[in-house]
C-alpha cells in the first residue's frame, strides 16, 4: 500500500475516507463504521465541540473504554486544532485530577460508567480537589448532569458550525499529550506532534505488512501510546479495521477474534497468557491471526506465536519516541524475533551510549539506549527533566539497556531506571513509595520489581517502620488502594529493621539488591 500524504491526523483520515469510504473501519457491537461513517462522525463531534467553545490549541480529555465515540471524539479532537489529554481509566480521582490540572484541561469528554465504576460519583471526587482550568463537560450515556452537555446533543449543536474548522492542525503541533510513569513521583506529560503520528506509524505498519484486509483484535486500552498512537496509526495508515472489546476479557476475546476473524495480535504477554489459559482456547479458531506487536522474553514471545500470532513482530519503544522505535519484520526467522527486537525504523537514529561517558559504544557492548528523530519535543511543563533526559546532540536518554546485534537489532537489557514493568505497564516506584510513606506507622518504603512469570514483574515494598510501631499487609494495602489504581499496589511485603537495608560503603541504598530481601526475610 503506497504511504499516505497526509501530515496531520484528520488529514490521514479524509485521505483514508477518500480511498475508501465502504471499508469497514471500526466495528463496536453491533456497529460497523466505514471509513466514510468515522469521519462524519469525528466531524460532527468537532462541531459540536466547537459550538461549545473549543478552539485550536485548547486541550481536550478522554475518559471511557474502548468506544466507538473515544475514536470518533479523539479524532474530532484533533480535526480541531486542539490537543487529546488521554486518560487512564484504572486510575483513581486523585490521579486522574492530577494529569486533568497538570495538562491544564479545559474540556473532558466521559463516559457515565466503566465496567463496575460509576465515573460521575469519581468526577465528584475530582472536582472537590479541585479542576480550576476545567470549564466544559461532555458526557456519554443516561446520566448527565445539569451542567454538563449530553455526547448525544454534540451533532445538532454543532449543526451551523463553519466548515472551515475541520483539518486546522498542522504537522508540527501537538495532537496528544499521553503520561507516562518515570523515576519521579508523579506520571510526566508527553506531548507528541501529528507528524510523528503519521510517520513513525507507518514504518512500524510497514514492518507488520499489514494492508486493508487486516483486522485488529482491540483488546489493549485506547488511552495507553501502544492504543491511540500505536496500533491506531499504525493500522489506520494501512487501511485496516478496529474490532473493539470495551475492555479486556479473554472469553470475551477469544470470540471476538474468532466472530471477527481477526488478524492483528496487540498485547502484553500476560494478555496472551490469559488467552492461552482460558478453557475456551481449545476450542476458539483463532487460524485467522497473523502478526501483531508485543514484547517480552523468547518464552513469553513464543507463547504468543502458539496462540496463532505467527509473524508476531517484537518491539521496543517508550512513549517518548511514538511507541516503538524497533520492530522485527514478520516475515524475519522467528528464532531471531524471539530474542531481539529489531532494526531502527526509518526516520529513527539509535546508539548505545557508555554509562560512564557517554560515548558511543560499539555493536555486541551493553550501555544505555538513546533515540533521535521520532521523538517528543519535551515533556510538558518540565523543561528540567526535558534537559536531563537529552543528550547535547539530540539523543533522548532512554534509561533502557541494551546492545545491537551483528545485524543492527537491538537487543533490550533491562532497565536503568528503577520503573517496574508489571503486567507490560511501566511503573514508578518512587509514586508508590511517596503513598506508604503517607501511612502514619511507616519511617521509610523502597519498592522494587520482582520477577514474576505472569506479570514480568511484581510489586515488592520493603518497609521500615517507626519505633514502636505496628503495620500489617492487609492495613497497607488498603491505604495504598486508596489513591492508588489497583495495579500499583504492592503484592508482596517485607519488614526491615532501616540497619538492615543494602548500602554501599558510603552509606548509599542498593536498590539492585532490594529483591533479596524477600527472600532472606520471606515474602508477605
């Protein structure tokens, strides 16, 4: 398929449209929307945004699952000129209010209810710490309140906008500010610009060989850079079809894949472990699957190639570079792709630099992964951690370890940082440290990944309490679930007396050798 012209988001869209307006583009339920029907309906959101005041450069937030209307509103978002905050649905108020004030949101477009949670009641919460910038509210579903507009109502809103507010983006502004866990405390704000969407995508699809007939199992959320940049662009630049599951269920999945004769595998590899283990396996088709995207480790990878995924693509990236920066042919020896991550895509310039100073090392030696090219124009609000993170000739500083192979593939290491891989969501241990230290009984809390064969890594706390004073795992727990989503609570603790924590000679903590501590103590 010959690559798209368009520099912009709705402009890849109108030109998608243009080719093919009948092609199935997003199947939700029993709604099937073509090409055609998906930019009518992103631009009767834009209008209707636009009637109630949203302008280009306003940012706008997301909070549902796996919709139809988070594609169509996403879009719309972007045909505006205005920038889509993506917010994580399994966060709680107190995170979600965070990334809704640092990214200054002025509109925030949700869903009444996810799953089991009652979103408006969450809302609530939000609003009593506070959303000083939030002015305007949209809301799908039976339960809008007074001051808020019905999702439904955007189209005859919008019914005498003018038609020149569709496509006011240009290629370098910023079409989606994404966050992402790192060594501080709080999620950074990753800005990425509508070219990057484009470009970077469209290489990773390339290495995929994906094209129209190709249908996606979207299982993974839309608000996670892997949704709404990756597999979003990557497949869209191509052509194909989103077949959306509103979130992730393996029964649930195995049908639809099935139902759908699904092609394209996006996943972690506790997704494909939940797959592989559901009774249903046995006995779901799943011979229509072919390629896709993941990481792990060669078991982890060749698991996903036993669930029928054979031309699954391995990858490496962070959302700072658009998702993936590496990514393995299909059609390479699958012995290769179960271990390495392949080639830079085009457009991506990548060196593994010395730990010590900087320099670059040579092909077989591990150092630190660094990127230019496809990468952010820095984080948002913070041009402290943009400096420290860049190198004096435009390399982003991964963090990452790893080396590149006699034939250029990088291979991942591990990583520098302390961020636990969970569960395939990168989480910062510093975040969860501040919240244990909030508890009144503890002194101090170091917390570390352990290996875990279902999750990669799980949660390990290590705590020290004050003198005198008692803690149970259950108490801790529950005091971190509350301002916590459920995923960064800790599974395993221990208690430390602070003398017996690993130093170095100068007194200095040893987070590499955290995890031993389990098991000379015992896990709790």
């Amino acid at each position: 398929m010959q690559k798209p012209k368009a520099r912009t988001a709705p402009a890849l869209l109108d030109e998608m449209a243009a080719r093919q307006p009948e092609h199935e583009a997003v199947v939700d339920g029993d709604r099937r929307w073509s090409y055609g029907q998906l930019r009518t309906e992103a631009q009767s959101v834009a209008a209707g945004l636009w009637a109630i005041g949203v302008r280009p450069g306003d940012r706008v937030a997301i909070l549902m699952g796996n919709q139809a209307e988070w594609l169509s509103s996403y879009f719309a978002i972007l045909g505006l000129g205005a920038t889509a905050v993506a917010l994580n649905t399994w966060l709680t108020p107190t995170e979600q209010a965070y990334q809704l004030n640092h990214a200054e949101v002025t509109t925030l477009i949700l869903a009444d209810r996810f799953r089991d949670r009652d979103v408006l009641a969450e809302l609530e919460q939000m609003q009593t710490i506070g959303l000083p910038a939030l002015t305007r509210l949209v809301v799908l579903g039976t339960r809008a309140p007074a001051v808020a507009i019905n999702f439904d109502d955007l189209a005859a809103l919008g019914k005498d906008a003018p038609d020149d507010i569709w496509s006011a983006a240009t290629s370098d502004d910023v079409a989606c500010i994404l966050y992402t866990s790192g060594s501080t405390a709080r999620p950074k704000g990753v800005p990425l610009q509508h070219w990057g969407l484009i470009d970077n995508m469209w290489e990773i699809g390339e290495r995929m060989h994906l094209g129209p007939d190709d249908r996606m199992w979207f299982a993974i959320s839309l608000f996670w850079s892997f949704g709404c940049v990756n597999a979003v662009f990557a497949v869209m630049s191509h052509g194909g079809t989103f077949v959306l599951q509103h979130h992730f269920d393996a029964g649930e999945g195995l049908a639809l894949i099935e139902a759908e004769r699904c092609s394209i595998f996006y996943g972690t590899p506790n997704i494909a472990l939940a797959l592989a283990e559901h009774p249903d396996s046995l006995t779901r088709d799943l011979s229509s699957l072919r390629t896709g995207a993941a990481i792990g480790t060669p078991e982890q990878m060749q698991m996903i190639v036993d669930l029928g995924v054979t031309d699954i693509c391995n990858v490496y990236g962070l959302t700072e570079a658009y998702g993936n920066s590496c990514v393995t042919d299909a059609n390479a020896p699958l012995d290769q792709r179960l271990i390495a991550s392949g080639a830079p895509l085009g457009g991506v310039e990548l060196r593994i630099l010395d730990l010590e100073t900087g320099l670059a090392l040579p092909d077989g030696a591990v150092g630190e992964i660094a990127l230019r090219g496809h990468i952010m124009p820095g984080y948002l609000n913070d041009p402290e951690t943009t400096a420290a993170s860049m190198t004096d000739d435009g390399f982003l500083l991964t963090g990452d370890l790893g080396f590149l192979d006699a034939q250029g593939w990088i291979n991942f290491q591990g990583r520098r940082k302390e961020l636990i891989k969970s569960g395939g969501i990168n989480i910062a241990p510093a975040e969860i440290e501040a919240v244990l230290r909030e508890h009144s009984a503890v002194a101090s809390a170091f917390v570390t990944g352990l290996n875990d064969a279902r999750l990669d890594q799980a949660i390990g706390a290590v705590m020290v309490l004050h003198p005198g004073q008692t803690a149970d795992v259950v108490e801790l727990k529950q005091h971190c679930r509350q301002t916590l989503a459920a995923y960064k609570v800790p599974q395993h603790f221990v208690f430390v007396p602070a003398n017996e924590l690993p130093v170095t000679s100068t007194e200095k903590l040893q987070r590499n050798r955290l995890h031993e501590l389990f098991r000379a103590v015992g896990e709790a």
